[in-house]
C-alpha cells in the first residue's frame, strides 16, 4: 500500500470506527460485533504507525490514550460553570417556582433532568473538532483534561455538524463497571473505591490517558455553555441539538408544565433511581425557556432559574457495637462494623466496612461510637463518620490485631499496600475462603455447595483443601445439618459432575493471584494442559497477550511451591480433568471468536434458531451460555417477548443483541 492508498483507507476506516463508535456508546445499538470494531481499529493502529504523519487529533485511534502528561494545564472557563442552589424537600421546590412566577410569570414550564454522581465536564469544539476537555475545578478555572476525555467513547472527536460550540455534560462511570473494576482491584489486592463518583474522577484525573481509556467511562451531555450560529429557544431544544450534534443525551429528561409535575418527576426517581444503571443523587429543575434565563439572571453563586434537587442522604446514625475481623481467601484482613440494625434505603444493616486500619484512625471510630453509616445503591455500606459529641466516654479504642485472628501467624503489610495480610498458607480462614471460591459459579461452579455448608465441611474436618471435596462420601454428607438423601445425590451428582470441567475452571479455582476468570480462560486456550502451563517459563507466560509481568511472576512462583504439585496431583488423581476442552485453536480461526471469552445469556424467543442451536454456536466462537443475568454477564441475546432477564441487564447495564444482530456476528464470523 502506498502513501495515498492508505490515506485513502485511514479515511474510510475512520469514518466506520466513528460511525459503529456512535451506535455503540452513544446509541447503545451496537451496528457490528465488538470483535469487528477491535479488527478495524487495530487496521487502523497499524496504518498510523506505519504513517505517524497521516496521524490526526480525531482520529479514533486517541480512544486508547496518548502519553502521560507532566501535569494538567489550568484553563479559564469563558462562560463560568455555576453550581445549583440546592431544593431538599418539596416546600423549597414550591418555593423556588414561586421566586420563578414572579419574576417572569404564570406560563413557565420547566425541564426535569437526572443529577447524575459523576464529575461536570466542560468540552469545547472549533469547527465540530473536539479542542479542549477540562473539568468544572472551581467554576471559573479547571484543569485541562483533555487527552483523558478523548478516551471517552461517548465523547464524539468530531460532531456531526461543524459548530463551534462549548457543551457541558457529567462524565460517569456506570455502575457495572465500578463492580468489574473494584473486583479487579481486590484480586490483585489494591484499594478499592468508594462509589462510582470517585472512581470516574481518580479515572479522569490520571495523568496517563491509558488508565482513563480502560475505565468504561461515559457521559451524558446536559448543556450548552455557548454556540457560535445556533439559535435555541428553550433548554429542551439544547437537550435536541445536543442529540442531533452526536451526543448521548440522557432519554429521562422530561418537560414538566407545573411545580406538581416537578415534585411527582423527583418523587418517582427517589424511588427508582436503584435501578438505573448509573448512579444520580437528585433531579436538576430548570426553566425551558432560554429568554426567561435571561429575565432570572443570576445571583453571586448560581442561577435563578435551575435550582438542584437533592433526594433524601441515605445515611442512618446508630450505634457500632463491636468490629469483626474477616479473613479473606489472599489473607487480607478486613475490619468489619458490627452495628444496631439499622434500616437504610429499604434494607436493614448490621454490619458495615470499616475498610482498612488506616481509615479507622482517619475517622477516630472507637467501639461503642454513634456513628453515620451510608449505603449507596447496592454497594456495601459504609461507616462515613462519628459523631463525637454523643460519646460519653465509655467508647474503647479499636487496635488492629497483630496477629491472625484465626491462625494466630503474624500479620505483615507487604510494601505499597495498606491491607494487613496473613502469609500462613496454611490458615484455615484462607482455605475457607479458599474453597469457597473454589465451588464459586465461574470457577469449578459446584451447586449445592454454599458457604453454610463448606463452613461444615470444614469445621468437622471432612475437607481441608480442594481435592479432599472429590473424596467426599455419602456417609459423611448424611451427617450434616439440613442435608437429606435427596441433597446430598444432588450435591454429590454436582461434584462428579465438575470433574469434566475444562481447565479454565480449575484454574481460576486454584485462586492464583491476579489471575482472575479472563486470564485463566487465555491460559488454559493458549497452553491446553495443567503440565504444559505448570513448566511454562515467566518469559514464554509473558508472550501471551493479556499476561503481565505481575501475573507471570504470580504464576510462576504459584507453580513453584511443592504444595501445589502436592495438590495437583491428588486433584488428578481423584479424577478431575487438567485440560482444555473448550473451543480449540485452530476452530477459532483468527477473527471467529465473536464470543471469546464472553458469558452470554439467551432470552425470549428466537425465531431463526433453537436454544440448543444458539448456545452451541456461541461456544464454538469461544462464549460460554449461562441461564441468569449477573452482573458476571457480558451479554445478553433478547428474542421476542424476553422479559425479565432483559430487564435486569439493561438495569446493570449489560450489552443487549437482538437476534438480528446475533445472527450477523455469527454469519460474519463463519465467512
Ligand atoms: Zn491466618
């Protein structure tokens, strides 16, 4: 290919990867499979590496992120981004659409929005080119963001009208991605984050655009700073021209004509806001039309003319009785509140994270303390503060133990890490937890085998590590509480059963650290046999895709310790498979693995093929077909009248196909 072939190329090639990037991220309509999108872009890398001077700044190839910056750039916002008076109950609503009717009179009507828990960003655009991304910082001045906020797939590079415009929007990371990348984070044993809110900012604020690019985030753009040759009239028109202009426009904002369609818009989302997708933490009312904007004006801090509603903190007081110390499967000792149950957004807690030593101290959380506990959504909830002036002092001092609480090894802080651990391989918290991971659904998904019930295995010392499961006999099954004939064929059916398992599943059983359930799926594909993988060299791991040095050198030193050729032997005694049986190499040619990797779930009726039929082309292209929606799911196929479960993976935002578009991937797969 010479110079002008390929810029010709680069060109189409762009035009696709924006188009395609649009339904996907913005539309949520995917036009083409993942795999499809992943080929062009990687044409596309290929291409501008073989001509960097054909390279351009909207190129889609930024979406992967450019190089560090030194630091961020301050900029000055030319028209300031002014935060909201808050309204927090209905009286300060009525009140403000009483303060709107005088100034401008009775035909007002109003426009309600989602607030969305994200950061407020401000992206200017000369000629629909995307210059300049930089965040609110204190409203006059921000800090230039730039080459993160080109990372954001639901940013559109380039607009599809060439205004030069200033829009404002929240960038937000779904709440389906906050869950991937705090599981992530405490398999390989780092902080994890508080809340969505802060992940999409510690993600924005990185000075290394890669790390925002892997962080899923998105945005909704809520309002236009300035336009240069649009005349809008009303704020909802703006939502519009955003829309028309290629941006993702949040479908739940809606006209309201009176204050009582105001206060029944934030009624409603108080009560349903668990179960959007992402987190809001209240309603934006602003007046629709533009000219009585201007009419209000604005006072020293805000506008007159938006006021922000904010629903009920879903933050409780009680009192904390006591903290229990868990031992989890690494050996990371986690302190937990025990509490006087306490109800807090519709469910009643007993127990809170304390998260880590550190954050004890930071918080001067004594036993016996009243404290504030917050739950957000459905994530955990949290001991945010005490208040000091209820104390009375009886309150006692909590230590961190020095010791395990269950092995009585000594704790260590290994370097970087704020987790206190126990290194005792053999602690029995740490085998537990263990082989609860074990039996867990993506490793060697054992029913029948909950945490109950291992705790008794354990404790009437029938197990003591993963293999003695296999040599579990029926006797000794019948002895334990609530287990009947009928249980215990059905667990025992189940145990035999995960013997033929493919490899990946007992890989990521083993809980190898940082090999999580993708990296054991490359691993057993790539090396086919437990044998095969246990001589593998650090350097032969790290040509593999997907491994990093971390892994490997996990990996290795995993397959290094006697007691797991010990252990690895009895599991092959005992009968359990130690290969791959999954789609082999060869089947999946280059671009076939549509699903590689990938947990599908098929809902509704299909008309072109039978379940059977689906679930085994989604395997043979590499997928694995599950029959409930989790947040473990990648995707989910809806046939005709697919009810819940489409439901529900629309709610933690998992990608939805409809068979149309499954047949085409699949179609195009075997071409
Ligand atoms: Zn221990």
């Amino acid at each position: 290919m010479d110079k002008h072939q390929a810029e010709k190329r680069l060109k189409e090639l762009r035009l696709l990867l924006e188009d395609y990037g649009y339904h996907y991220y913005v539309l949520d309509t995917p036009k083409v499979p993942d795999s499809e999108y992943d080929r062009l872009m990687n044409e596309l890398l290929q291409l501008e590496a073989d001509y960097p001077d054909l390279v351009t700044e909207d190129s889609p190839s930024v979406r992967i992120g450019g190089p560090p910056a030194p630091s961020f750039k301050k900029v000055a916002h030319r028209v300031p981004m002014m935060s909201l008076s808050n309204a927090f109950n209905e009286e300060d609503l009525r009140a403000f659409d009483r303060r709107v009717r005088q100034a401008v009179g009775e035909h007002v009507s109003y426009v309600c929005e989602l607030k969305f828990d994200g950061l407020a960003v401000s992206l200017t655009y000369e000629n629909g080119k995307l210059v300049r991304g930089a965040t609110r910082g204190d409203g006059t001045i921000g800090e230039d963001i730039t080459n993160n906020l080109r990372t954001v797939p639901a940013i559109p590079l380039r607009l599809k009208q060439p205004y030069s415009i200033e829009v404002r929007g929240e960038a937000y990371m779904p709440k389906a991605s906050f869950e991937r990348l705090n599981e992530a984070k405490e398999q390989a044993g780092e902080e994890k984050f508080a809340n969505p809110r802060n992940a999409a900012a510690g993600s924005l604020r990185q000075l290394d655009p890669k790390i925002a690019a892997k962080r899923n985030l998105s945005l909704f753009a809520y309002s236009i700073g300035e336009v240069e040759g649009k005349n809008v009239q009303t704020h909802f028109d703006s939502l519009m021209f955003l829309k028309e202009l290629g941006f993702k426009v949040n479908e739940e904002a809606a006209k309201c004509e009176t204050i009582e369609d105001v206060i029944a818009y934030t009624e409603k989302w108080s009560e349903r806001r668990h179960e959007l997708p992402y987190e809001i933490d209240g309603v934006v009312v602003k007046v629709n039309s533009l000219a009585d904007h201007e009419k209000l004006g604005f006072t020293a801090k805000s506008p007159r003319w938006a006021t922000a509603f904010k629903f009920p903190a879903e933050e409780v007081l009680t009192v904390l009785r006591d903290i229990e110390l868990n031992v989890g499967r690494t050996g990371v000792v986690t302190p937990t509140a025990l509490l006087d149950p306490v109800l807090v957004a519709g469910t009643t807690v007993r127990r809170a994270s304390l998260h880590n030593e550190d954050l004890i101290r930071e918080k001067d959380v004594k036993l016996g303390d009243t404290v504030i506990v917050k739950k957000a959504g459905d994530i955990i909830p949290e001991v945010v503060g005490v208040l000091t002036d209820k104390r009375t002092g009886e309150e006692v001092d909590f230590h961190m133990p020095t010791e395990c609480p269950e092995c009585h090894s000594v704790l260590e802080r290994l370097e970087g890490e704020v987790a206190l651990r126990c290194l005792n391989p053999k602690c029995p918290a740490q085998i537990r937890e263990g082989l609860i991971h074990f039996v867990s659904r993506n490793a060697m998904n054992i029913d029948g085998l909950g945490e109950k019930v291992i705790s008794q295995l354990f404790l009437h010392q029938l197990i003591a590590d993963v293999a003695d499961l296999y040599l579990l006999e029926r006797e000794e099954l019948l002895q334990l509480e609530r287990m009947g004939e009928k249980s215990v064929d059905n667990l025992l059916a189940a145990i035999e059963a995960s013997k033929e398992n493919s490899l990946e599943r007992l890989l990521f059983g083993l809980g190898i650290r940082f090999v999580g359930a993708k990296a054991a799926k490359t691993l057993a594909y790539e090396f086919e046999t437990m044998e095969r993988l246990q001589e593998a060299t650090f350097e032969q791991l790290l040509a593999v895709n997907e491994i990093g040095e971390k892994m490997a050198d996990s990996i290795v030193s995993y397959f290094q310790k006697p007691e797991v050729s010990t252990l690895l032997e009895k599991l092959a005694n005992a009968g359990v498979n130690m290969t791959y049986t999954g789609p082999k190499k060869a089947a999946i040619a280059e671009e076939a693995g549509v699903f590689a990797g990938k947990t599908v779930v098929l809902t509704g009726k299909l008309s072109q093929w039978t379940r059977k039929e689906a679930q085994e082309k989604i395997e043979a292209l590499g997928g694995t077909v599950t029959g409930s929606v989790s947040k473990k799911t990648d995707l989910v196929v809806a046939g005709e009248d697919a009810g819940s479960k489409q439901k529900k993976a629309q709610n933690i935002g998992i990608e939805i196909w409809t068979e149309e578009q499954f047949t085409q991937a699949v179609e195009q797969s075997e071409q």
